[in-house]
C-alpha cells in the first residue's frame, strides 16, 4: 500500500491506531503484530493469529519510525502489536533535546 500523510491505520490485532505523518513514495505493508494494518473508515479488519515474537505494544502519542527515517507514524491509541514496515519493526522516536535556557 502507499502511505499518504494524514491517513489513520488500525491494528487488526488490537485497538491501536496510528496517522501517517511523514510517508515514503514507495510501496509498503505496514503491520502490526505481524498481521496488516487496515483503513477503518473503509476497510474490513483482516483476519488471523498475531505473531507471538511482535508484541511489543505501542505507546500513545509516541512516533515511530523507519531506520533510514522516511516514514513516521504517531500512535493515537495504544495496543500490544509491534509496527513493522516491509517485516522490519520501527523504532521508537528519540525526543528532540530542548534548548538551553541561559
């Protein structure tokens, strides 16, 4: 599928759901749990067993992203699902130091 900025995903897993704020031009499958993530407004929850080794779970209001840093993801709602793209799992946002006050 293409991720485009401002679109919402939910988890098939669980409640999770996470809105794409920054997007690749490439095609990906965006998972959590192992099992895909789907549009809620328009699509049907897939069907299937989540995978014991991707239950990392998701934090609200945390960004995940891909290593190379090329698509971002902000968790609206938490769950226990691991978000991967393309079956490599994203990693935790670091947070942006704050300027120094002197």
């Amino acid at each position: 599928m293409k991720l485009t900025v401002g679109n919402t995903f939910a988890s098939a897993v669980d409640g999770a759901t996470v809105i794409v704020v920054r997007a690749s031009d490439t095609d990906v499958e965006l998972t959590s749990g192992g099992l895909p993530m789907y549009d809620p407004k328009s699509d049907k929850a897939p069907q299937g067993e989540p995978d014991a080794s991707q239950l990392e779970g998701v934090q609200i209001g945390k960004r995940y992203v891909t290593e190379a840093d090329d698509v971002e993801l902000l968790a609206t709602k938490p769950g226990k699902g691991t978000l991967a793209i393309d079956g490599v799992a994203l990693r935790l946002r670091d947070a942006k130091p704050l300027p120094a006050s002197d």
